[in-house]
C-alpha cells in the first residue's frame, strides 16, 4: 500500500493494524460478550477511533504529512474506563472546581462523562464512561492537630466515608525499625538495646520546645536506611549518631547540638560509652580542614585538606562521614580532591558537604531551602565535581512542562517528510547517562510538573517507568537533589505540597555568618593581595564594612524601600570581585594621569604651571585605588536602587568607607 508521496508503510505495521481489525471482529461477533460489549461505550469508542484513524490513514487523498490529533486521557479518566482503582492524595489542596468535576464519580450509583474529548465518536459527542461495581476511589487529607479545619466542603465531606488514621505508637515504629536492622544481621539481644537507644536519642530531640516537625516517620525510616547502607568499617554505634545527626538534630539549631547531646549522654543507663563520639556534634573547625581566621592571619600553617580518601571511599574529617564509591568504576585520589576543590571550605560548606554524603547513603533526594545568595546551588556542583559526577541542573520555573523534561512526540522533517518521532527530555536523558539531577528552584514548578516528577522521589525505588512509552529505567547511581527559596519572598514561588515535601530530606539554610563571609572575601580577593598587589587588605576590610552596614540598612528598610526586595549577600561581593578584577588596572592606567593640582590655587609659580600641563604619571597611588573602588562599589551596590534618594544614600556611605583628598574628590 502506497500513499500520495508514494512511500509504502512497513509490513510490520500493515500485519499488526490486521490482527488488531480482525481481533475486533471477533470479539464483536462472540456471543458471550454480546451482553456487556453493546452497553461498554468505552470500548466502541476506542474501536471506532481506530479504525477512522486507520481509514484516513490508508486513503490515497491523505497527506501523511499532516498530524491526527487524539484525546490523551488523564490518570482519572484511565481508571475509569479501566475500572481501576483511583487514588486521589491530598484531597483538600485543589481548587473546589476540581473536586466538583468529580462529584458524580462520588455518588452511589457512580457514573462519569467525559465532556472534553471533542475527538469522540459516540452520539452528541460525549462519552458516557460506565464505571464497574468494583471500581473504588480513595482519598487522603493531612490534618497535624484534632482541631485543624479541612479545606473540604461539607457536600463533599459527605460522599466519602472518612475513616480517621492515628499516628504511629513508638512501639508500631520499634517494631518496622527492628525489622529494617535485621537484613544487616544484628544479635538480637543487641539490635534490642541498639533500638532502645535510637528511641531514647530520639525522643529526647522531638520533645524539644523548637523541634516544628509533628511526624517525624519520614525521618526514622531515613535515620534506619542510612545506618544499614553507610559505609560497613564505621561501627554501628558510629553510624546510629551519624545519621542522628543528619536527619534528627539537623532540624534544630547547630549551635545547640553538643549541649542536647551532652544531655542526653549524661541521663543515658546504658554502659557503652557515647563520649568518644561527641565530636561530631560540634562545629567544624580548622582541626577538620575548615579555614578560620585565625588561620589566614597566622600565614604561617597552610590549611589543612577536609577529606580523606580510602579504598573505596572519601571521608571527611568532620564527623567521619563517608561517601562509598565503587573502585572499579569510579577513580578519586587526594590530588585529584584538592584541584577540584574551588569553593571556600569554610564551617558552613563542611557541613553541607556532609548532608550530601549523609543523603547519597539513605538514597534519599535532598532539598536545600533557604535565601538567595548563600551557594544552595554551588554546593552541589562542587560536590559532583569532587566526586567526578556528572550533574544535570534544571532550572524549574511555572513554563517548564513535563514534556521538557521526561520527553514527548515531536514532528520533524527527514528526508523532506514530516514525521513525528519520539524525543527524550532532560531528566530521562540523565537517568540514563547515570547523572546526579538537581532540580533548581522546586517551588516554581507546576503542579503537574511536580507530580509528574514524584514517582522518582519515592523511598526504595529502584527504576523509573516512562509514562508516554511504558519503558522502565533503572535509577542505578542515581541521587537527586532540589534547591528553592522560601515562598515567602514571592516571584512565583509557592509552598510544597505535604505529599511532595515530605519525600525530601529538608535542610534549612542560613545566610553566611560575617566571620564566613570575611573569610570568602579574603580568599576570592586571594589573586589581587598576593600577585597583582591591586588591593589591600584595609581596602578589603572596608570594602566589607560597606557591604554589611549597606546590608543592615536594607534589612532594617532604611534602604531600598522603593523596586525591592533588595538582598544583599555573596552574590554582591562576588560581582563586586568581577568588576574589580575586570578594571582596575585600565582604571588605575587611566588615573594617573589625572591633574591633582587644585585650579583655584591662583599663586601657583610659573614652573609649577608648566608642570601642571604635562602628563602626571605620580597620582598617589592609595587615591587611585580608593577612587577606583568607590566607582565600581556604585556600580555594584548603588546602581540597583531605582529610587535616587537610595541610591544617593548608598553613594554617601560608599564614599565614607573609601574617602579621598578634597581636590581629587572635584574632579570625580
């Protein structure tokens, strides 16, 4: 069989488009179906369709080159011409149009009509799905305290029987945990105390006054799988505070961590001596690799390396913590840490770094929350390229489709022909490639997006199925991380669902301290103090002044009143470092030839005047500078200010912190 551009279509095709006619046919013909195949409209629908498609297909007046378009039915509308089981989670998120669009699929005698499938076939254009006996909805709702009001109506309250789910008792939960530890073959006796501990740590943490989570199962079930998956040398005991840590006491202050676990250890009956541990509830420090002040003025001792590279794993001296690799595949050896290491490893990103080998042993994807500015992003590009992994960053924003990112039917042209043919998006191509996926600011995506995206966040899956083409893809190798600010600074940005949130292990990030931050700045300004000899280590402490008291200033919302909200953070001192690097030597070429000489000193000798027309190569130096940095410190800082008053104070304290003479301030 040909068509108009006399192409022919592949015996395969023309045998399967057969079999499925003369399947029909047979069923069609069967008596035994006879009874419920007059009454499926669903599947006459189907049947129909398909053979109109097919008809327009094989006509010689069809042009190939032109797409059919079909309905694509939805999760809802598959289960119920499937008869299939329909579960709706939180219920009470949607809109309460969406909820109404479904009421009659809640009534006792159930029924559903599609309305929106134009491409139908049946009579006036509707298709009346018949729902089976045996097709059931659930649905679940989040309700943290007896008192919280549902975002239900009552009418469609009443549809449903509400059955009321109690929270896990610690001894449910000692059980499922037991059950989890015994595949890494514990004495029974032992796993008993071992488990008595975890719960005795446990509850001494969630009874806190600032502990916010209510169900913390999430974060148990976590706690277990990264005590059974971290690296085996670490003893059992090493590995139960480790993962307290990261997932327990991570959702309270750092600061507080040795007090609670010096508390916890003095009122412990236990005789295993904890002690010996309490190191890791402290704060990293140079002893760990992290640079200090201290250690920058000193000049003496270089800083030490964070890591340590065993076998088949690296280390980090802070807590010990372990990211296991396979030595066969995977090649990481100290030299090669230390060129890859390009960020700053001050206490904070030590830290970090640690959540991200903690996250890559619980197989759980990692969600960095915080404000602009403080390296959420950079943390995770840092850590891939230390551990030679390659890192997909999708940046979400309220466009960004589903298709985009799993992949979809696009039509091309081969040959002069258009065809449409299946393409792979960025999140399929990397689960492939065996890429670590970060996923930059979660909370702009779409619902849609985010559902589409849930089945890879699940505990304990193992491969990812396509829902376009049924194709099953191992997630071997696989971690994800996401990164987001909170919504509460607006742009879009909007709350995570509860079914979605809950699948993430959620650190909560901090601005840089000011020690942090002086430390940064000293090291990014690293080529210009030692090399160039282009700035100062004054100039650079002014610089810095500046920056915090313009900070201040925008917080307490003396500044930038006007066109925000204005943040100022490390992104600013990082510009600031650009511009600077990218001018100031044509800057301090351009000034020194600048006449200094005050015009309205009348008594000036006639020598000296000769001198004043020629070139002054002398401009002091410090001056240059001063008024170099002052310029790029507008451009900078000032510049983003849309109102003038702002930007005229900004100029003012700039000025303050990098003043030069009276007669060189005129000629600015």
């Amino acid at each position: 069989m040909t068509s108009t551009n006399k192409i022919d279509y592949p015996e395969e095709l023309l045998t399967a488009i057969s079999d499925i006619i003369e399947n029909f046919k047979s069923m069609f013909g069967q008596t035994t179906y006879a009874s419920f195949i007059s009454k499926d409209a669903t599947l006459r629908d189907y049947h129909d369709k398909f053979l109109k498609a097919w008809d327009c297909l094989k006509s010689p007046q069809f042009d190939r080159s032109k797409p059919i378009f079909l309905f694509n039915d939805g999760p809802v509308t598959t289960s119920a011409k499937q008869g299939a089981i329909l579960f709706l989670e939180d219920l009470d998120l949607p809109s309460q149009a969406v909820i109404e669009r479904l009421n009659s699929m809640l009534e006792p005698s159930p029924t559903f009509a599609l309305t929106e499938d134009i491409t139908s076939q049946v009579d006036k254009g509707q298709l009346d799905i018949n729902l089976p006996n045996y097709f059931q909805i659930f649905a679940t709702v989040h309700q943290e305290q007896s008192h919280q009001l549902l975002k239900l109506s009552p009418a469609t309250r009443s549809r449903f029987t509400e059955i009321h789910i109690p929270s896990y008792s610690d001894d449910d939960l000692k059980i499922i945990v037991k059950a989890e530890l015994n595949k890494i073959n514990i004495d029974k006796k032992e796993l008993d105390s071992f488990v008595n501990t975890m719960f005795l740590l446990r509850n001494k943490l969630i009874r806190d006054t600032e502990w916010k989570l209510k169900n913390d199962i999430q974060l148990l079930f976590r706690w277990t799988d990264f005590i059974k998956n971290h690296h085996q040398e670490l003893l059992l005991t090493h590995r139960m505070l480790l993962g307290a840590l990261f997932f327990y006491f991570d959702q309270l202050p750092m600061p507080r961590y040795a007090a609670l676990f010096e508390d916890w250890h003095k009122n412990l009956s236990s005789t295993i001596e904890y002690k010996d541990y309490e190191h890791i509830f402290k704060v990293p420090d140079h002893t760990h690799g992290a640079l200090t002040l201290e250690l920058i003025a000193s000049e003496k001792s270089s800083p030490k390396l964070p890591f340590e590279v065993g076998h088949d794993y690296v280390s980090l001296h802070y807590t010990d913590v372990r990211y296991s690799f396979d030595p066969k595949y995977d090649t990481i050896n100290i030299e090669t840490l230390k060129k890859e290491l390009t960020c700053v490893p001050t206490p904070t990103l030590l830290n970090q770094i640690a959540r991200i080998f903690a996250a890559s042993s619980s197989k759980t994807p990692l969600l960095l929350e915080g404000p602009p500015g403080i390296g959420k992003t950079q943390v995770v590009t840092q850590v891939c390229s230390l551990l030679n992994k390659e890192c997909e960053r999708i940046n979400l924003s309220a466009n960004t489709s589903l298709d985009q990112l799993i992949g979809c039917i696009i039509p091309r042209f081969i040959n002069g022909i258009r065809t449409f043919q299946w393409q792979e998006g960025r999140v399929l191509s990397a689960i492939k490639a065996q890429k670590w996926i970060l996923f930059d600011e979660l909370n702009l995506a779409a619902p849609e997006v985010l559902e589409g995206l849930t089945p890879l966040f699940y505990r304990g899956v193992t491969e990812f199925l396509v829902p376009n083409t049924g194709e099953k893809v191992p997630l071997k190798n696989v971690l994800l991380f996401a990164t987001m600010n909170p919504s509460t600074i607006g742009g879009g940005r909007s709350k995570l669902p509860r079914s979605i949130s809950n699948l993430f292990t959620i650190v909560q990030l901090d601005d840089y301290s000011e020690e942090e931050l002086r430390i940064i700045l000293n090291q990014i300004f690293k080529k210009e103090l030692n090399d160039d000899k282009t700035i100062t280590m004054s100039q650079i402490e002014s610089l810095f002044d500046m920056h915090t008291s313009l900070k201040l200033l925008v917080r307490e919302g003396t500044l930038g009143r006007t066109g925000g909200p204005y943040e100022l953070n490390l992104r600013d001192l990082s510009k600031f470092r650009d511009v600077f690097r990218g001018s100031i030597k044509s800057q301090l070429f351009h000034y020194q030839y600048i006449n200094t000489t005050d015009d309205e000193d009348k008594e000036t000798k006639s020598d000296d005047i000769t001198k004043q027309n020629e070139l002054n190569p002398t401009m002091n130096t410090s001056d240059a500078s001063f008024l170099s940095i002052r310029k790029f410190a507008q451009v900078v800082y000032a510049c983003q200010f849309q109102d003038q008053k702002d930007f005229t104070k900004a100029c003012e304290m700039i000025n303050a912190k990098f003043p030069i003479n009276e007669t060189l301030s005129k000629r600015e």
